[in-house]
C-alpha cells in the first residue's frame, strides 16, 4: 500500500456511505493521530487500539445525526506523488470554517486552526468537511 492515509479515509468515507456503525484499519502512529483529531472535532464518536489475532487495529465508531453521517466529505490533499505544503499563513479555511484541514507539522498532527494558533505550517494531509 502506497498511500496509508488515503487508505484510511476511503475506508472511512465507504463505512458512513454504508451506514456502518464502526470500521477496523490496520494501526498505524499517524492514523491513529488522525482517528483522534477526528474524534475531538466530533467527526466520529470513538477511536480505540484493538488487537486483531495478533495484529494492532484501530476501531472507529461512526457518528450519525437523524441517520446523516457526521462526516459529509473527506479530501486527500498531499499525496506521494505530489506533496503538498503551506505555511502558517497560508493554511486554507475549509468551506468557510466549517470543516477542518488536516496538517502533518514538527508538533505532530494538528488541524489548521491549532496549526494557525501556533504559527507553524507544515504538509496538508486532508480536507474534513
């Protein structure tokens, strides 16, 4: 597998089209970091580690709002083939501050509105909305 993230954010976007309640993806530090930032913005209702025979996973309930999908559009926007960076004062504003960028910075996973407060920029992973 190439692109880990876009890995996770499909299987995200396929769960909530499907109206499943939770997802299984394989464990990884920057998903994981992800599932969190998801679940502090209140995308999802809980990211947890589960072992799968052996294996680390991360299980992700879903959120769903009168049986709408909390989650109504994801983005990919740094890829392996073409990466992506911005500046402190240059991270986007998603649909007008209602949804959120993703950033990867020196300070770990952060969302452009953290990343803006604390004036550093870094790669833009993803578009939430």
């Amino acid at each position: 597998m190439n692109d880990p993230i876009a890995d996770m954010l499909t299987r995200l976007r396929n769960s909530t089209s499907a109206g499943q309640a939770t997802l299984e993806i394989p464990y990884s530090k920057l998903k994981s970091d992800l599932a969190q930032i998801l679940k502090k913005e209140g995308y999802i209702k809980d990211a947890e580690l589960v072992n799968n025979e052996g294996r680390q996973a991360i299980k992700i309930q879903n959120k769903y709002v009168n049986r709408t999908s909390a989650i109504s559009g994801l983005k990919r926007v740094s890829r392996p083939g073409l990466r992506r960076y911005v500046g402190a004062t240059d991270i986007p504003r998603v649909l007008g501050g209602m949804g959120i960028a993703v950033l990867s910075t020196s300070r770990g996973i952060l969302t452009g509105h953290d990343a803006r407060k604390q004036n550093i920029g870094g790669e833009l992973l993803a578009y939430i909305w």
